[in-house]
C-alpha cells in the first residue's frame, strides 16, 4: 500500500434503527480506520438521534449502536461533528450527548465538507 | 373511528404531517418504530392542533430501544399486548408508512 492518505468523512443523516444506515455508517467508519486514514463523521438531520445515549435496543430484538458509538475513540475515531441546528429542532440538548462532539453551524459545515477528499453519505 | 400509525420521524417523510391532517374526532394516533421520534419535546407544536377527543399513544419498545426520556407528555406509553388491544379497538387502522 502507498504512503498516502485522503482525508475521509460519513455523514450520518438517518435516525438508527428504522434501517441499516447507521449501521453500515459505523462498519465503513471501522474499515476506514484498519486503514489509518484520517476520518471525521458528521451528523445532521435524524442523523443526530444515533447520539441520544443508553439505547436498549434489545427491547426491539436488535443490537444497541449507542454502544458502538461509544467505542469508537479507542478506534481513533474521535472526530465527531454535529449539526447544532439538528439538535435545536429536535429538542436535544448538547448535554444530553455523552459523547465527545463538536458542534458546527450551517458555515462550519460546509468548511467540513470542503477540508475533505472523499465524503460518504449514508 | 380509526387508529392511525406511523413510524416515520417528522423529517425523513411526510407520513406525520399527512395523518395529521387525515385525523377526526375519536381517533387515535400511535407512534412505532422510528415514528417514536415525534414524541421528543422539540416536535410538540405539531400535535397542539388535534382535537382533544384524540388520544395519542407510542409504543414504549420503540422509545426505550432509542433511549428516548423525558418525552412529550401527551403521549400515553403503550407495550405489545397494548397494541394488539388498540388495534382491536378500533374498527379501522391507517398506517401512515
């Protein structure tokens, strides 16, 4: 493998649960680590409700993605952004977040989005 | 008189808004799946128009699996065999999917 790294982001816009998407966020965010190559996950819109802490997702027969979510600093994966407008809209407040996160407004953003090589939506 | 269900956030589809505005007098709304969302505090404004003989509910899985607390008290927490009870009920169900 070459020396070079791209910068990668997922952008994380669905609720978890209702469908796969922030599942399979989480195992490309995994791949993209085994690699080494710098990652940053971004969540807007529903995207925002996969942060909401202590899921017992065993009430509905699945696996829990809060703890996940929660492991993924001893991954490296520590750069985690958030819509502050998200938040806002659905009531959240950003102490209600038990993980390490970064809020950006509209502008920090689209600064985000610019910084990167590659960018994953799901 | 008709029991509605959605299980969609207000954002991922218009299915909320919809049956919203398809509800009568005597009708129920229950909120499943990702439809629990609609509960959270921020999204309480748009339930204040419903007529008061409307009785709103969500299923109490749906809300603990997302770790949703402290939600809109309007909403009465409901579990399976509570569901089948509604569903029962009522001579009509909806789903808003």
């Amino acid at each position: 493998m070459s020396d070079s790294k791209k910068s990668f982001l997922i952008i994380n816009r669905k609720a978890p649960y209702g469908s796969s998407a922030a599942r399979d966020a989480l195992d490309v965010a995994l791949t993209i680590s085994v690699f080494e190559q710098p990652l940053s996950l971004l969540f807007l819109d529903d995207g925002v409700l996969q942060l909401l802490p202590e899921h017992n997702a065993a009430a509905i027969g699945q696996k829990n993605l809060s703890a996940n979510l929660a492991m993924l600093e001893m991954y490296d994966i520590d750069q985690l952004y958030v819509c502050s407008r998200a938040l806002e809209q659905r009531g959240i407040r950003p102490s209600d977040i038990k993980l390490n996160i970064t809020l950006l407004d509209q502008n920090g953003i689209a600064t985000l989005i610019k910084q990167q090589d590659q960018v994953l939506s799901f | 008189m008709t029991l509605h269900l959605i299980n969609k956030t207000p954002s991922e589809s218009s299915a909320l808004s919809d049956s919203l505005s398809a509800v009568s007098e005597g009708d129920a709304l229950l909120l499943i799946e990702n439809g629990v969302y609609a509960a959270l505090p921020g999204y309480a404004a748009l339930f204040t128009r419903l007529p008061g003989s409307v009785q709103c509910y969500l299923l109490e899985n749906d809300a603990q699996a997302r770790g949703l607390k402290d939600l809109n008290q309007e909403f009465r927490q409901i579990d399976y065999d509570g569901f089948v009870e509604l569903s029962c009920r009522y001579s009509k169900v909806v789903s808003w999917f």
